[in-house]
C-alpha cells in the first residue's frame, strides 16, 4: 500500500494520473463542443444598424459596423440574412471568423444538406452559397478543422 500511495503522490506532482489509473475509452464516444451564442441586441437598435449596413457604400465602413455594434452569433447570423451583403462583403466578413465561428455557421447553414433550396428563403440560399464558395476557396487543412469542428458542436 505505500508504494501505491507514493506513485499516487509522484503522479499528482507531474501531473500523469492517466499513467496510474487506467480509465476505460469508448472511442464510439466523440468530444462535444459546447458553442455560446451570447445576448442579442434589442429590435430597434437591430433594426438601425440593418438601415444603416444597407445604406452604407463603402465595404470598409459596413464591417467596422458590424465589428463594432454585432456582439452575438445570433446578431451575426442575423446580419448576415438581413444586410444583403454581397458575396465579397460576406467573403471579408467570414475571414474576421474564427474556425469554431465558421463552424457553427456551417452547423447552422449546413451547404450539403437534404433541405431543398425550394424550402429556403432567398437569403438562407445565399449564405449557404457564400458559405460553400469561402469554404471551398480555404486551404484543405483549414475545411477538413473546420469541418471536423462542426461534426462536435452542439
């Protein structure tokens, strides 16, 4: 019993339980990654910040708005159906994303998907388009993160 308290204590100090307990792995068993959308901003104040992206000429000057006032998943998204961007803008857009944030696009706009474009609206049609031209314009290594990213979110 004191040699086993001893490794117990020596694993502890470095840090490698994982070499004194074997834990079962189910390898059926995959990671979940659990995504965070955040607070949406009020209607009136949502509904101002589409008029303006509308009106607004200059590519530069819509994403400092939206990096500016968007501070949600949701609102991006939304942004995203509601601005009519167009696929440059959107392009730019999805290169200030993360790959997590990519992911949850895909997750939500899924472009390889048994959903007939018949069933979507105009704008669901176009943000899965962008999203599959951006995603085939990636590096390889980039999709298959990303893509593997969106297989454990939930």
């Amino acid at each position: 019993m004191p040699k086993i308290v001893t490794n117990i204590e020596i694993a502890l100090k470095l840090n490698t339980l994982d070499k004194v307990f074997i834990t079962p792995k189910n390898p059926d068993l995959e990671a979940k990654i659990h995504f965070e959308t955040g607070i949406k901003m009020d209607d009136e104040e949502y509904r101002e910040l589409i008029e303006e992206l509308i009106e607004c000429r200059y590519t530069s000057d819509k994403l400092k708005l939206i990096k500016d006032k968007v501070k949600s998943f949701d609102e991006l998204e939304d942004v995203l159906l509601d601005a009519q961007l167009n696929e440059e803008e959107f392009n730019l857009l999805l290169n200030t994303l993360g790959d997590v944030e990519l992911a949850a696009m895909i997750k939500r706009h899924p472009f390889e998907s048994d959903i007939q474009a018949v069933d979507l609206s105009e704008e669901e049609q176009a943000v899965r388009l962008y999203l599959k031209n951006y995603m085939n314009r990636i590096s390889n290594c980039r999709r298959e993160k990303i893509l593997q990213i969106a297989k454990h979110l939930v």
